[in-house]
C-alpha cells in the first residue's frame, strides 16, 4: 500500500461498483514549520491535496466541489481519459467549475499500475502557485515486491515579508509573480517538519517523487543506490533501468525509485539545489530534506 507521508488519502464510496471520491478545491491555512502558515489554494483542507488511490480497471466518479473565488478544473495529469474529462477548459470540451459550482469527472482507470498527478489547469501560473496537486496512483492489486512504498509531491512557494535569512513565525501570504521562492516543501513540510520515512533492514523499497512547480529538483539519496523504476507512470523494464543515487524530477514529472535497505541509519534524502535545502536561505538544514530512518 503506498503511504504519502504528512497527507490522508481521498475516500470513497462504493456506488454500483463506481468508486465515488469528494474533491474540494478551497483556500487553505498551510502549516509548513512549527507556528509557520501561509494562506494558499489547496484540496480537502490541505496542500498538497490528499492522495487518490484506485486500481487498474476501476470506474471512478470524482465530484470537484469549487468553493475558491473564480473558476477551476482538475487535470489528470498523465491518466488517459475521454476528452470531456481531462479538465483543460480553455482549449477541451472539459467545462470551467464556476465559483461555488460542482463537476463530476467520470472514467474508467485504463492506464497500468503507476504514479500520476492531479492539479488545476485554470490560470495555472497562479493557481498551481497557490498549492493545488495532488497524488494520484494506481496501484497494483498483486504486486508485493516493495515492503514500503511512500509517495512524496515537491512544491515551492514564495512567502511574502519574510527578510532573506530568517524565518519569522505568523502567517503569511504567498506571492505568484515572484521569480524565486523561499520554502520548498515535500508533501508540504519544510525540513525539519518533514515526517522521517520508516524501513526495517532488509526491505525493498519504493519512494515515488511528483513534481507540478517551477524549478526541477535534483533528488539525493545517502547511503543507498537506487534503480529507476518507472517514469510518468510507466514502469521501466528491469533490463532498461539504470543504478542513481541522484535523479532529476523536472515540472510535469513523476519518478519511482526503488532500492534495498542493507544500509542501517538514518539516511538524507534532499534536492541537492542548495537554495532549496534551506528554509528562505537560513543555515541550518531545511526545505526539501527528509530522512530514510531504520526502525
């Protein structure tokens, strides 16, 4: 079962063999830091949103509640969907959600098992700034391989009146149009409010990066080498991958890696940006850092 550190997965319920899912798109008070919030765009009450999990083969119908104060749409990026249902008004079939209007999105899941990604795309130089994605995976109902299977979205947001060098506690308002960010998140945590990510020795390993911001993360792991094991959804066969200890996840991109825990300690995993290991450019460690810690 895959496990999004920091985020609860969307429920469903069961409507004549559909999986119906509740999808919110409201403002959100983001808690990053300890006492450190800033007022974004978010899913259910948090940023990123939660995780939807389905299967290969099921019918889904996801109800997207608009409660922002202009229209939206949800994408489901990567996913092979009727075109009615892609969520790209601007150019498809799929409609705008007007303010305090709902949309079903209603398909079957057709691709193979994989990680993909959900966000808006209505004015998404603004809105995806604000903080809405999510996870979207599908999981494969007889693969046992990996004893932990985490996912983890990347995101960045410029947080308004903070002086370069500190962090302030209070809440903050994010800024858009800035062209560089002070905070980088996973699963929309700075370090070190990062939940650390539990192995025993001895397990097999999957950790599934999502990346829908502006900048591309150089994503490092200590101790370990890894193998690629699938990209945008797509499963990488064993003959074809190649052994990293450093991936780049660019915007728009999702990223298995999979590795054995035969190394005991507590293990950094980071951005290997060095802005984006820092909480707006302070000393110590933050961002875009966790750990891999045995248990």
């Amino acid at each position: 079962m895959v496990v999004s550190p920091n985020l609860r997965d969307l429920s469903f319920v069961n409507l004549q063999g559909v999986k119906f899912f509740e999808l919110i798109a409201e403002p959100v008070e983001q808690e990053i830091l300890p006492g450190v919030f800033f007022n974004g765009w978010g899913y259910n009450g948090s940023i990123p949103g939660p995780t939807i999990r389905v299967f290969p083969g099921d019918w889904v119908t996801i109800r997207v509640h608009n409660r922002l104060p202009e229209a939206t749409s949800v994408h489901w990026h990567g996913l092979d969907v009727p075109n009615r249902m892609d969520g790209v008004p601007a150019v498809e079939p799929s409609p705008y959600i007007e303010q305090g209007q709902f949309f079903d999105y209603h398909f079957q899941i057709v691709n193979p098992p994989g990680t993909h990604m959900y966000h808006t795309h209505v004015d998404a130089a603004f809105q995806e700034l604000m903080g809405l994605g999510g996870g979207f995976i599908i999981e494969d109902p007889y693969e046992c391989s990996a004893q932990s299977d985490y996912f983890i979205m990347l995101q960045e947001f410029h947080l308004k009146g903070m002086e370069k060098g500190v962090v302030k506690t209070g809440q903050f308002e994010l800024d858009t149009m800035s062209d560089g960010f002070n905070f980088f998140t996973m699963n929309g945590r700075c370090f070190p409010h990062t939940t650390p990510l539990p192995v025993r020795f001895g397990d097999e390993v999957r950790i599934r990066f999502g990346n829908i911001g502006m900048n591309a993360h150089p994503i490092h792991l200590h101790g370990h080498q890894f193998w690629v094991a699938a990209a945008d959804g797509n499963t990488i066969p064993h003959f074809n991958r190649e052994l990293r200890n450093t991936i780049l996840v660019p915007s728009g991109v999702t990223t298995d890696i999979e590795f054995s825990a035969q190394n005991y300690g507590v293990w950094p995993l980071h951005c290997h940006m060095p802005h984006h290991t820092s909480n707006n450019m302070t000393k110590p460690t933050g961002g875009m850092f966790t750990v891999v810690q045995y248990v």
